[in-house]
C-alpha cells in the first residue's frame, strides 16, 4: 500500500495525531479546522503507523459510509494483503489473537452476504414495531430509576451518568438479549474496561464477557426463553451455517455493548447540553411535543460516537476530488459532518426545531449512514425521548452542580463521554 496522495492543489495533506490532547479536549473545533484545510486529511493513532485519510465533509462522509466500494474488513479488499489497522492497535493494548477475533469479526465488521446474514438474524428485534411495543417497558424502568435518583444524591448532588444515564439503556437491551439481571453490573464494569486506554484492563475485561457469554449460551441451552439469545442458539443449532460458534457470542457482545454505550452518552451528552442552553431547555420544558426533534438535534450537535470504524478502499476512487488508492483506509468523522457549514445553517447553534418533523428522513449522520447504519437506531431514539421527557417533567428545577468547563471527559479518540454528570436535582 503506497503513501497517501497529495490533494488536488499538489499539496502534501495535513496530517493529524487523534490522541492530540487538544483535539480531544475539543473535536468540534480541532474538526472544523480540518474540515476547512482540506476535503482529506491524513490522521494516525498516537502517532505512528502508516497514515490513514480523514473525511470530514458532510457529502464525503455519507460517499464513504454509502458507496460499496468501501469496506469494513481490510480482508475484503481484492488482490491486497492489507493491514487491519485495528489489530496491530489491540496487539499494541495487550490484547491476544484469540479474543481480538471477537472484536474483529463482528457484525459491524463484516461486508457483503456475511453482513446481510448476521444482520438479518438480529433485525427483528430491532424493528419499528418490535421498538414502539418496548415503549411502555422503557418508560417503566425510566420512572423507576428516576424515583430513586434522589436517595442517591450526596448534599443534593446526583451523578446523571452512574445513576440513570447508564442504568436505563443497559437494563433494556439486557433484558431483549437475555443478560440477567444480577450478571448486568458486571457487563456495566466490562463495558467501562474496554474503552479504558490503560493497557492490561481491556483483555482481562474482554476475556471475561466471553467465558459469560458461553455460560448464558449453556443455561438458554437447557431452559430456552423468548429473548433474542435463546433465538440465536436456535439458529445456531438448526443451521451452523447461518451462524457459527464465535458470531454468536460476537453477536450478543456487540449488541450489549453498543447497546447501552452509545445511548447512555446520548442521555448524558444532551442533558449538559440543555442544561447549558437555557432558551432550549425553556423551549423543550414548554413544549414536550418537540422532544423527538430534540433528541436528533443532540445526536447532531453532541452525539457520542464522532468517528466510524475504518473503511478500506477496494479499488482507486476520489472522495471530495482527492485521490484514494485501492487499499488505502478512510475514517469518517461524523463530528466534523454534522457541523459542516455546506449541511446545516449556524451548525454550531443548538437548534431543537431544526430536525425534519418525526417520521421524516434525518439530516445528521450521528447514527451512521447507509448499509452500516446503526441497527439500534429507533430503540436509541425512543430511550432518548422516554429519558429526555420525564427527567425534565419529573425535576423541573434540575441545574448543573458544577462549571461546565468542570466537566470531566473520558479520553476515547472518536467519543464525546462525560465520566461523571453531577446535578442539583
């Protein structure tokens, strides 16, 4: 695989560091600038390895998350021997070649047929229908945790994050995989692990999931409920074909985790966001009908996930007129096209009304864009609404208890996290 072209004013293109401290201390900006340079910028993780291209532009990234030409797993690239860039970086964090294939192999990672079947045999837990029906269920476990918020508080101050942001999406989608109850805390500690940049933490952490997984997969085995797991080994035994051994447990391991990940930072995001814009926290308070916008406008302005997993070009193409050669491998920064000035008026201004009105397409591309978007999308849509809707109602004076510049962030390339959301309830 050849050096990243020069773009198309014969310019060497810029080069970033994404573990840069600024950069990661203020996406929204350090993105925008780059957006600005260039339509491809190159990028590396800590500072090593053979670069990577950066997209940035809002029509780039929806070419790259859209076009077929681009794929997931390096291995789909014809004719290459292409390095995953993700396995040398887990190799570098300790993590062995047996666990690292459930990371590598997932559903998220596949292309082609292998994508259209892991997908299918999870979709239907995923469905409209499927997602309206957990309504009442959400909304159940939200006034519960909401109920106990308060005797969590020390001095009247309540961290959103541990004790509701976090609670709600892990307890919904544990409950449709089939995770029990009393397993979910430690799924919540694993889950902090895996993001943690320490090395030693993450294979300890992924090594555990994996041996549960295979301890659940035995007991659904002897007594088969209706959740989505029991349907998976069903799958599996009628039909090894459809679906093997490890893409089951990858199967249920992703689900989880993205699964409560990404919402709960969604939750916790878009909560220091109207708390800090008062005139759209007055707005939203005055009319509730205007939550479902508000919720697309927080995945746009502040969403969690700011980068996709890399692509990998299967032939020479051009992306924003700069040249990409076969195998060369592209991120698509989500952060820098939702605040893309040719996309949205006033991108930096938070804007509860700016999103089509509900059932329409959405603009922003927080839940990814074409063959890969996210497939709990509508599930991380309604617990968004369900939290945003009744913390609001059920605490009408709710303030931040710190600075906002106070804000503690968990350090994750590619992610906006709160560590902690301390509230005046």
């Amino acid at each position: 695989m050849g050096t990243p072209a020069a773009d198309d004013t014969g310019r060497d293109p810029v080069t970033v560091n994404l573990m840069d401290p600024g950069l990661m201390a203020d996406p929204f900006a350090g993105y925008g600038r780059l957006r600005e340079e260039a339509p491809l910028v190159r990028g590396t993780f800590f500072g090593r390895g053979t670069p990577m291209w950066l997209a940035t532009r809002y029509e780039d990234v929806k070419m790259v998350l859209g076009d077929h030409r681009f794929v997931n797993n390096p291995a789909s690239v014809p004719g290459l021997d292409v390095e995953n860039i993700r396995r040398r970086e887990l190799g570098a964090r300790g993590i062995p070649a047996d666990l690292a294939e459930y990371v590598l192999e997932s559903v998220l990672d596949a292309d082609g047929a292998d994508h259209i079947r892991l997908r299918r045999l999870v979709s239907r837990a995923f469905t409209a229908r499927r997602v309206s029906e957990l309504r009442p269920r959400v909304e159940q476990i939200t006034e519960e945790l909401l109920d106990r918020l308060a005797a969590t508080a020390e001095d009247g101050v309540a961290d959103l994050i541990e004790h509701f942001a976090y609670p709600l999406p892990i307890t919904v989608i544990c409950e449709l995989v089939g995770i029990p109850e009393e397993d979910r805390p430690r799924w919540r500690a694993w889950g902090k692990a895996l993001v943690t940049l320490e090395n030693g933490g993450m294979g300890d952490a992924l090594r555990e999931m994996v041996a549960h997984i295979h301890e659940l997969i035995d007991r659904r085995r002897a007594a088969p409920t209706g959740d989505l797991l029991t349907g998976l080994i069903r799958a599996h035994d009628e039909d090894g074909d459809r679906l093997s051994d490890t893409e089951m447990v990858t199967l249920v391991l992703t689900l989880v985790l993205a699964g409560h990940e990404t919402t709960a930072h969604l939750i916790g995001n878009g909560t220091a966001a109207l708390l800090t814009h008062p005139g759209q926290l007055a707005l939203l308070r005055s009319d509730p009908a205007l939550t479902p916008r508000a919720v697309h406008e927080l995945m746009r302005w502040c969403g969690p996930v700011q980068a996709t997993r890399m692509r990998y070009a299967t032939e020479d193409l051009t992306v924003g007129g700069m040249p990409v050669r076969k195998g060369e491998t592209v991120m698509a920064v989500l952060v820098g096209a939702n605040h893309d000035p040719r996309a949205f008026d006033d991108p930096e201004r938070l804007d509860i009304t700016r999103e089509p009105d509900a059932g329409r397409k959405e603009t922003h591309v927080g839940f990814g864009y074409g063959l890969h978007y996210c497939l709990g999308a509508a599930l991380a849509r309604q617990e968004g609404e369900v939290a945003f809707e009744a913390l609001l109602r059920r605490f009408p004076d709710l303030s931040l208890a710190v600075d906002p510049a106070d804000l503690e962030r968990q350090p994750m390339p590619g992610s906006w996290r709160l560590a902690r959301l301390p509230v005046k309830l």
